[in-house]
C-alpha cells in the first residue's frame, strides 16, 4: 500500500460481546505496519447489556480527526444487520457496505416494545451499490472459534484494503492468545476468500 493525500474512514458497528474493538485494534495495526497515520475512536455505550458498539479507523498519511463525519465513510463493517442500518448516513454514496447475516434482538424487541425489520438488507441495497453479506458465524465455527466472527469480517474487509497478506497475519498472530491464533488465522483467511 503506497502513502495518499486521502484520508480513508472506515466505520466498525456492532453490539457489545462481538469483538468490534478487537477487530478496529488489529486493523489501526496493521495500517501502522504500512506506515500510514491512522486514528481510531470508539464509542460504547452499554455494550455489557448488548448495547451498541462502534469504531471509526481512519487512516492517511495525515490524519487530524479520529471521527468520520456523516457522509464521509469509505467502509462499513456490520457485525450485525440492524446496526448498519443505523449508521447510513454516515456512508458516501458509493461506499462498500459489508453484513454479517446475524440477528441479535435489542432490548426494546426483546420486551415486545419494537419490531425487528425483516428487509434490512433490502433497504440497504435500494441505496447502496456495493454490499456483501457473509455470514461470519458460520465461518467461524467453521474455523473452530465462534469468537473469531470478528476475524472473518476483518477478512472480507481485506479484499477491500490493499495491504499486504502477510501484515495481516503478522498482526494477527501478535493479538491473540496463543491457543486461538490457528483458529483466528484460519476464519481470517475463509473471510478473505468469501
């Protein structure tokens, strides 16, 4: 990956327990691996109850700002559906929009107060181009670690990045305990390849 002028945001959305701030620290480290200026901000508010959970990563050769303004989003990594519905107006129009398939109910559902929309994924595409839906879970289990969902989408995120393989695994390999690095590789490299 060459230096740019451009600053590239990346938006990280999820619910607390699902790796979200592990996978933005893998990714502001392996973006520092290629000599870029990268900033990262965090935002977790009740994340212990299943409350919402959001990283922005943005990185450049100068970055000034750790938050990405509303339409100024490259990517959006959710690792739930109904979370990417949340944060779309930070998108830019023809940013890439990845979605785990998973599901998990908040609160205000869980209590009969909401519904849980059936056509997220419809609406998301009626606005946006370029949007995959993977299912991270299934490729973790696959891998042997259903903790490693957040690893799986940090492969898919890398077929949009243009960094080397090898300072992903590098990094991955220095950011997990070592009984769970085969397993964090291996969803790794299955995200990558869906």
């Amino acid at each position: 990956m060459r230096a740019s002028k451009e600053v590239k945001s990346i938006l990280l959305a999820g619910v607390g327990g699902q790796g979200v701030l592990r996978a933005s620290d893998v990714l502001c480290l392996v973006v520092m691996e290629v000599g870029m200026d990268v900033k990262k901000s965090e935002v977790h508010g009740m994340a212990q109850r299943g409350g919402c959970v959001t990283s922005h990563v943005r990185y450049g050769k100068k970055v000034y700002s750790p938050i990405a303004k509303k339409g100024d989003v490259d990517i959006l990594v959710s690792f739930e559906k109904l979370e990417a519905l949340r944060y779309l107006d930070f998108l830019k129009p023809h940013c890439a929009i990845i979605i785990n398939e998973k599901e998990l109910y908040p609160p205000s559902v869980n209590l009969g107060d909401a519904h849980y929309p059936d056509n997220i994924i419809e609406i998301i595409k009626n606005s946006f181009k370029f949007v995959k839906i993977v299912n991270a879970g299934d490729i973790a289990l696959e891998a042997g670690d259903i903790r490693a969902e957040n690893t799986a989408l940090l492969g898919v995120l890398s077929q949009y990045l243009k960094i080397d393989l090898s300072l992903w695994e590098k990094v991955i390999h220095t950011s997990f305990p070592e009984k769970a690095i085969a397993a964090n590789l291996k969803a790794f490299h299955m995200g990558r390849a869906a």
